[in-house]
C-alpha cells in the first residue's frame, strides 16, 4: 500500500522533489512595480538565488545571535539586529523600516 502523501508519486513510489523557490513572489513584486514589464527564467532564477542567498545570511546571523543570548526563539528583534549588521548603510534603514511597518500591520490585523 501506497501511502497518501501529496509529494509522493502514486505510481512508481518514490519522492518527487518539492522545488521550493520565491518565484511567485518576486513576479507580484515586479508587477507591482512595473506592471508591464516580464523577466526572462534565467533572469528569475538569478533574482531567486539572490533571495536565497539573502535569507540565508539573514538566518545565520539572526542565529548566531540567539545563541549568543542564550535564547531558543528567534524574534523580530533578533531578525532586526541581523538586518543591521548584514545590510549595509541606507539599505538596512529601509530594511528596518520596512520591516517594522510589516510587523506592526501584522499584529493590527491579529487584534
């Protein structure tokens, strides 16, 4: 008996591999700011490995300073510290600000 798992192929058994990317985000981002414009796949898949690469970095040194404060939650302060330490200059004040208008919204809308 074949288990029911979406991921799973019914016929031959074996896993299909769930290509996790941020295409579809970053094609709402782009049409947001430019709606009339498209991007190419290998442009999308370089915009998708800078996203990657970005969130990774992101990860780790949000990490690392959990870790450094003996904490086992990673939260919004340590994502915002990360940001800063990561980002250079003006980018990282966007960053932050935009990153605090989205939290902000997010709990508003939980209330």
């Amino acid at each position: 008996p074949i288990p029911c798992v979406p991921w799973q192929s019914q016929t031959s058994g074996q896993y299909q591999r769930r290509v996790h990317g941020y295409n579809i985000y970053i094609y709402k981002v782009l049409k947001q700011v430019y709606p009339e414009m498209g991007m190419s796949k290998k442009a999308m898949s370089i915009m998708n490995s800078f996203v990657q690469d970005t969130f990774e970095r992101l990860a780790a040194e949000a990490g690392k300073l959990c870790k450094m404060n003996n904490k086992h939650t990673m939260d919004a302060r340590a994502v915002q510290t990360s940001v800063r330490l990561v980002f250079p200059g003006e980018l990282a004040k966007h960053a932050v600000s935009e990153g605090t208008k989205a939290v902000t919204k997010f709990n508003s809308s939980r209330a």
